[in-house]
C-alpha cells in the first residue's frame, strides 16, 4: 500500500516537473523570435517603385529613395510616401504575425498579434 502512493506521489511530481518545463524553450523561442524580427527588414513601395521606404522589424524607417521624375509634382510625391510607408508597415506587421503564429502552433493569444 505504501509502494501504491509512493509512486503515485512520484508520477504527479514527474507530471508538474513535465508540465513547466515546456515554458521556459518557449520564452527562449519567444525572446529568438523578437530578435529576428528585429534585425529583418522589409521594403514597401509605391508608384510602380517611384517611392521605395525600408522599414526595420522594429518598424522604424531605415531609408526612403525618391526617383527624380517624383519630384515634379509634389501632392502625388507625398502621397507615394505615404503608400510606400504604409505598405512597409503592414509587410512588417504581416512578418511579425506569421512568425508569432508558427510559435504559437496559429493561436489567437490577446496581446501578442
């Protein structure tokens, strides 16, 4: 009888120990992951490639290049950037989202998408 609840003490104790251990790979692989969305970087464009902006992981702009024939006219330059900055923003969150949905087998956790 005490043999019984010796191993069935032992088994819950190897079932915890079982139970926590997948939390800690999967901060590792949380904290791999943010480190690899930081040091991508995406490029979004507008105008048939008029306007190029490229955007870190971190989603800060890195560069913009203009081609001279955009500066004729200074509304649709501006609203080129504004289309190439927004399409770099959304291919970088799109990354993020696809990255984040591997690690978490396509859960839909709050907070993290």
């Amino acid at each position: 009888m005490m043999n019984r609840q010796m191993r069935r003490q032992a088994k819950r104790q190897q079932g915890r120990s079982q139970e926590g251990a997948p939390a800690q790979p999967s901060m590792n692989m949380l904290q791999q992951m943010q480190e690899e969305l930081e040091s991508m970087s995406v490029e979004g464009t507008a105008g048939g490639g008029v306007v190029k902006v490229v955007m870190s992981g971190k989603q800060l702009v890195e560069s913009v290049e203009i081609a001279p024939e955009a500066a004729e006219d200074v509304e649709l330059l501006q609203d080129l950037v504004v289309a190439a900055v927004n399409d770099a923003l959304n291919k970088s969150q799109q990354a993020a989202s696809e990255k984040l949905s591997s690690l978490t087998g396509g859960l839909n956790l709050p907070g993290l998408t």
